[in-house]
C-alpha cells in the first residue's frame, strides 16, 4: 500500500517516480541507458540496411545465381534465432580469437576502441534478421519497379542503366522497405531483451526483464511510454523520409 500511495502520488505530477527496488529515478534511468539500446538497434539497423540495399538491388537485377543466394540467406537468417547468432560470434571472435569484448559495455566518451568492441558483436547479432527481411523486401520492390512503364521510357531515351536504377528505381522502391525499416526498428526493442542479456549489457532490455520480473511498476511504465514515444517517432520519420524520396507519396 505504500509503494502505491509513493507511485500514485509521483503519477498525479507527470513524474515516473523513483524505483521500488533501487530508489533510483526512472527518468534517470531512462536517460542513462536508453542511450546504450539505441546504440545497439541504430548501428544494426544501418550495417543492415547497405548490406540489404547491396544484395537486393544486386538480386533484382542480376538473377541468377545471386538471386538464389539472397533467397536462401534470408530463408536463413528467418529460421535461425539472433541469440544462437550472438553466441557464435561470442565463441569465434571474442573467446577464441579475443577480436572483440564478450560482455559488457564501454561508452564511447571513455575508449572508443573499447566501445568499437564492446557493440560491434551485438549490432552484428541483432542486425541478423533484419538483413534477411530488409534485403527480399528490397529485392521484390526493385523487380516490380522495373517492370514498370516509366522504366522503360527512361531506357528507350538512352539513359543509362546504372542512372535508372539508382536515381529513379530505388526511389520508387523505397516505400515498402521503409515500412518494413521502421517496424523491425520497433521488433529490435524485443530482439535486444535476449542480446543484451547474452553480452551482459545494461541497456533498456536488461533493465525491462528485471523489472518485469521484481514487480517494479514505475520502471516497467515509464519504460512503456518511452517504448510507445518511440513508436510515434519512428513512424513519423518513416513517412517523412518516404515522402522525400518519392514525391507521389506526398498527393496520397
């Protein structure tokens, strides 16, 4: 009854409150370690991202046996968890090789070196999934765009193929793989509740498992409304950046 007369009252002012078990302020909290997951979903988001565009527009275009390599990694990289991903990467290149940290996080005002090793095995692990949905949805968006009339109007006035594809077709593709950018953005969130536990860092999923677990109301809520913040943010940009790149999104 105290502890909900202590969230209550924190609640009636707009204040996440403090910790029931810590006695730390979940804003504090929030603001130390949302950092460290962004770190982790941006950085694979990204390395997935150029890896996707590369081999989808590759796949489109080409076919043949580069095609069937992309069909098959991302059938692969859908059927095998990122966990069993990230403990590959801990034994061959941190334990092994002693390339990489195993566990634990530097932050990059400290080392840099040492941040670059302690994310580089995460954002790679995480990153995993997002490769192999990101790269069929590029592939499949490129292929219908080339079908398309406009495309060959543009070739049959001499332009070519290398300007076609990157300055008209990947503009019109965009759309579908930024839906799917932003959704695997909000799915990371999950993703990182395994990774962090795995390479022992303390970032918002580890946080989110420990409350969850001792009951901790005011962390779990206030991470809730960062989450949902989140969600609102994402979204948004996903629509503005389509509209930039395809300017028929902005008559819809």
């Amino acid at each position: 009854i105290v502890q909900y007369g202590r969230w209550a009252g924190h609640a009636v002012r707009g204040d996440f409150g403090d910790s029931w078990f810590s006695s730390q302020s979940v804003s504090e909290m929030l603001k130390q370690r949302a950092p460290i997951t962004l770190t982790l979903i941006i950085g694979s988001l990204f390395l997935a991202s150029i890896l996707a565009t590369i081999l989808g527009i590759l796949a489109a275009i080409r076919g043949g046996i580069v095609d069937r390599f992309v069909q098959a990694a991302g059938v692969i990289g859908f059927a095998i968890p990122g966990f069993l991903i990230a403990f590959g990467l801990v034994v061959w290149l941190a334990i092994d090789n002693q390339i990489f940290r195993a566990t634990g996080y530097t932050k990059p005002s400290e080392d840099l070196g040492e941040w670059w090793k302690s994310v580089t095995l995460p954002v790679i692990a995480l990153s995993f999934s997002s490769l192999a949905a990101l790269s069929l949805q590029i592939r499949g968006s490129v292929r219908d765009t080339l079908d398309l009339d406009f495309v060959r109007t543009l070739r049959s006035r001499g332009l070519s193929d290398r300007r076609v594809v990157y300055k008209h077709v990947l503009r019109n593709s965009a759309g579908p793989a930024l839906s799917i950018l932003g959704v695997q953005f909000i799915g990371l969130f999950g993703a990182a509740v395994i990774i962090e536990r795995i390479f022992a860092i303390q970032g918002l999923g580890l946080t989110a498992v420990n409350s969850a677990t001792t009951g901790d109301v005011p962390v779990v809520m206030g991470l809730v409304v960062f989450t949902a913040v989140m969600v609102v943010v994402v979204n948004l940009l996903v629509d503005l950046i389509g509209a930039w790149l395809n300017p028929k999104v902005r008559l819809s």
